[in-house]
C-alpha cells in the first residue's frame, strides 16, 4: 500500500453520488465534470507513460467516459492512444465523450495490448461481476501490459469493501478516496488522489498527522501520565507494552506482575501483584492517569478475576489481546464506557468475538464503537480507529512488517502512554506513532525493535 495523503476524506459511493449532485445543483454539468477527470486522469497518465503507448480500456459508464475524455486529451497532447472498448457507452455524459474520441478503437476481445494499460471499465458504479468473455480479453491485456492505471478503482473492485478487482500498479482516485482505496488487499496498487475541486463532508478520513508537545515546564513525572500495565501468564507482553509506554511519553509506568520478576527497562517500576485483591490495592490510587489490561494477560480464572477487579476501578482504560476475548459479546455492558474513556484494540478475531459486524470494515468499526462506548482501533493492514461519536480515521499504508507477534502489545502500551498523559486523540496519536516507528526499523521489524525507534518521534513529528 502506498503512502496516501494525510487527513484526506474518505467517503462512499452514495456520499460520492450526492456531492456530485450538488455540483451539478450548483451549475455545472455532468460533462463539465466528467472533462475534469479526464484532465485529471490524462495529466497522470501522460507522466506515468513517459512516451509509451497507451490502450484505454473503456466501459459504458461514467467511468468509460472519463477513458474517453482522457483518451483524447493524451492524444492531443501528442501520446500514442488506441481505445478498447466494451461497447457503446448508455451514460448520457459518457456518450458525448465517446462521440469527441476520433482515434482508433477496436473492440475489447480484438484490441491488442500495449505497454501502459489504462482500465476505464467499471468505477464505483459497477453493480455485478464481469460476463466470462470480457473478462478473459481483459486478463490477457493487463497480463501484456507493463503498467496498469486503473481511473477512480480497479474494475470490478467494490467500492464499499475493497474486494475483487483487477490488479492494478497505480489507481488514480476521483474526487475522493472511498473505502475501497484503503481497505482491502493492494489490488489498487500506489493510489493517487486527484482533486476535482468536489465540495466533501465526512466523518470519515485517513489518518492525521498529530501534534506532539514536549512536556510542560512545570511537568512532574506523575503529572505526565501514571500508567498501570496489568502485566500476567505471558511475561513478555507486558514488558514490551509496558516499555513502549515509556518511550511513548508516559512519566511514570507501573508493572504490575503476577510472579515477582526484574530485568530491563529499569526505569520501569515493577510490582508484584499476587492476587486480584492485591491489584485492586494498587489501584486505589487517585494518581493513576490511565490502566492498561489485556497483553499477556491469560484467559483462566486468575486473569477473569484481574480483569473484574480493572473493570471495577474508576480508571480510564485501555483493554487488549486476552482482555477483549474474555469479555466477548458483554464488552458494552461491562466497561463503563458512562464514567470514564474506555479504548479497545482487537485485531480481526478479537473484534469479530466481540461484535457482529456488518458491511466494510470501517462500517463495522463505527458500529462497534456506536454499540459499546469505546474508541474501538481495529488493527490490520487498515487500522480502523472509529469514536462512539462516528469519527473515523484510517491507517492504511503500516508496513506489512508489522505483522509479527508483539506489534500489538506495542500499540496498546502506546494508546495507554498517550491517555495518560492527557493527548486528546490517544488512539490516533499512537496508530501513528505506531506506523512511523515500524517505518523506521525497515523490513525484518521485531517489535521490540521499534521501541527505541518511538522516542525520537516524539520530538520530531514532521518525519
Ligand atoms: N457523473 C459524472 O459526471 C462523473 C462520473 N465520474 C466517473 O463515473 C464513475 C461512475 O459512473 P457510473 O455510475 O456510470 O458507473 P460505472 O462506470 O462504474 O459503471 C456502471 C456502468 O457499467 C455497466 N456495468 C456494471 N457492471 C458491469 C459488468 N459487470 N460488466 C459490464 N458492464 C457493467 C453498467 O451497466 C453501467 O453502464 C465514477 O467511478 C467515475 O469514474 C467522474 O468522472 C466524476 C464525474
Ligand atoms: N499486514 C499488515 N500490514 C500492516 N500492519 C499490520 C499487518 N498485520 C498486522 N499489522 C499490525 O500489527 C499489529 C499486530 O497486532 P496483534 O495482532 O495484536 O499482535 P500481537 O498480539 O502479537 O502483539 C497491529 O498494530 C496491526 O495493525
Ligand atoms: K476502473
């Protein structure tokens, strides 16, 4: 997945559908509009060509007549152009395009192919599967290409979901991302974002840069975040969220461990927790900024019973891994999301015990946080971070590298860090932090590795 822009709206097709109209409310035309993505398209094409010759495979629709349009403007400008066609297009706009387009077109089954494949066939109005025949003439042109440019998605990708779809290497968006260039698979390729100057409201965006402050002068270590990580069976899931709080700008971070043990980092202070009545001890404290549950937690007895006994204190929260798996389906009822601030970060399996999502992940995600309360960051190679308020914000460039036990752990140590220390967007603030760190230890990332890398993050947001 490539890096997309920052802070940009992510909208859906109908959202799409409906700003369009208000342009067209507004005086200008479907035409008018339609010539502005082939601009667009055309000026990428061109760039991305580099003087080879170019096919435009164009579909029936909007999206073919933005093929054409851009057919013809490449030609104009001087580029080798053929089009391969689907059939007569039945848009209105589209129809007056294909009239304007007087190079050579050749059928979709006949066309040869050509090194840079352009796939104007089906945008976000594509409502079934390609027939077998298409189909099979469009396999064998992409598979002759050198360069494939899908215009707004790749063929037959849903918009909503980011499933199906050509493989593409490039996808120039229109107008807007829609869930399908951050979800799913990289089918879509390094995606580009061409502004149609389309008036877009959202809740929904990629992610934002934070903004990141140094301490306060005035700060002491407890006023910058007192931290408690229930740490449990899996020592080690402790400690690396524990640590990664530490570097992630927490002041003081507590251990809290079933088994009395030592080791690095040494700034970290531990204590032995031998019981849940030992835990709740500790956590009669009013200093306590936040407390994170769940890494390395266990699911026996001794673990339902620490849990309860976190659930039952009046502390913000962070839950993870094992904690979210031994609440399930109760997750609303039981953290009180009523008197405090309460963050969940399941991965795939975590989220689906615990919610039955319907429709795309960030959907899903959204419903999950409306149901419970939570700020719910579901994790993958698109982290969804959605608030009960409907705010969504979307991380969908992370190295894959991050796929490796412990990166979570990691994640959740900084979601706590940053709670703790009163940041007004923990969860964004640590997804990105998170990805940044990844980004910096490069391939073959164990996450303890990236513990070292989140410090000089917190100076420099900028990188
Ligand atoms: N309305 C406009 O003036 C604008 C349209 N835009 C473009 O228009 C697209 C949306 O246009 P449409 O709503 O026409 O949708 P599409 O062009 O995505 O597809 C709908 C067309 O494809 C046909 N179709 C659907 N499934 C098919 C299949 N499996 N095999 C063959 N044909 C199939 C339909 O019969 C219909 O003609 C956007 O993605 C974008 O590319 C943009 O240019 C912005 C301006
Ligand atoms: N393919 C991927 N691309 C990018 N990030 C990924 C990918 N797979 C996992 N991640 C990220 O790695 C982390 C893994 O978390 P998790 O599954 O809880 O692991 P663990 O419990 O071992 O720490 C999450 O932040 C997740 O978003
Ligand atoms: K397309």
């Amino acid at each position: 997945m490539s890096r997309l822009p920052a802070g940009a709206p992510i909208v859906t097709a109908a959202q799409m559908r409906a700003a369009e109209e208000a342009v067209f409310a507004g005086g200008a035309t479907p035409l008018a509009l339609m010539e502005r993505a082939g601009v667009a398209v055309a000026r990428q094409v061109a760039r991305l060509a580099a003087g080879r010759p170019i096919l435009v495979l164009a579909g029936t629709g909007g999206n073919g007549g933005d093929g054409y349009a851009a057919a013809r403007l490449l030609r104009e400008a001087g580029c080798d152009v053929r089009v391969a066609s689907l059939g007569p297009p039945t848009h209105p706009a589209a129809m007056t395009m294909a009239a304007r387009w007087t190079g050579p077109t050749w059928p979709l089954a006949s066309a040869a192919s050509a090194p840079v494949v352009v796939d104007a066939l089906l945008g976000i109005g594509a409502a079934r599967p390609f027939a077998a025949e298409p189909a099979a003439a469009l396999d064998r042109l992409l598979a002759l290409a050198d360069l494939r440019i899908a215009v707004d998605l790749p063929s037959g990708r849903d918009p909503g979901t980011g499933e199906g779809g050509i493989q593409a290497d490039v996808t120039i968006a229109l107008g807007a991302l829609k869930p399908a260039h951050v979800l799913g698979d990289d089918r879509a390729g390094h995606v580009l974002l061409a502004d149609l100057s389309i008036p877009l409201a959202s809740d929904w965006s990629t992610l934002s840069r934070p903004t990141l402050r140094p301490p306060r002068r005035e700060a002491t270590k407890f006023t910058r975040g007192k931290l408690v990580v229930v740490g449990g069976a899996m020592a080690g899931a402790g400690v690396l969220a524990a640590s990664a709080a530490l570097h992630g700008g927490a002041g003081y971070v507590i251990l809290a461990e079933p088994e009395r043990r030592d080791g690095a980092p040494h700034a970290l202070v531990r204590r032995h927790v031998a019981d849940a009545s030992a835990l709740a001890t500790l956590l009669a404290d009013d200093g306590i900024g936040a407390v994170l549950v769940g890494p390395g937690l266990g699911r026996d007895e001794a673990a339902q019973a620490q849990l309860a006994v976190v659930l039952a204190s009046p502390h913000d929260l962070v839950i993870d891994g094992d904690a979210l798996t031994l609440l399930g389906r109760e997750v609303g009822a039981r953290i009180g999301t009523d008197r405090r601030r309460v963050f969940l970060t399941p991965h795939g399996g975590e989220f689906s015990r615990m919610f039955t999502g319907h429709g795309s992940k960030i959907a899903a995600t959204a419903g999950a946080a409306a149901a419970s309360g939570a700020t719910v960051i579901h994790k993958g190679p698109a982290t969804v971070i959605a608030d009960p308020s409907g705010r969504v914000q979307v991380a969908a460039d992370a190295s894959s590298w991050l796929a490796s036990a412990g990166t979570g752990d990691v994640l959740a140590g900084l979601v706590a860090a940053r709670l703790a220390a009163g940041d007004e967007h923990p969860a964004e603030t640590a997804v990105w932090l998170h990805g940044r760190a990844a980004a910096r230890v490069g391939a073959g990332l164990i996450a303890d590795a990236m513990i070292p890398a989140l410090s000089p993050l917190l100076d420099r947001p900028s990188t």
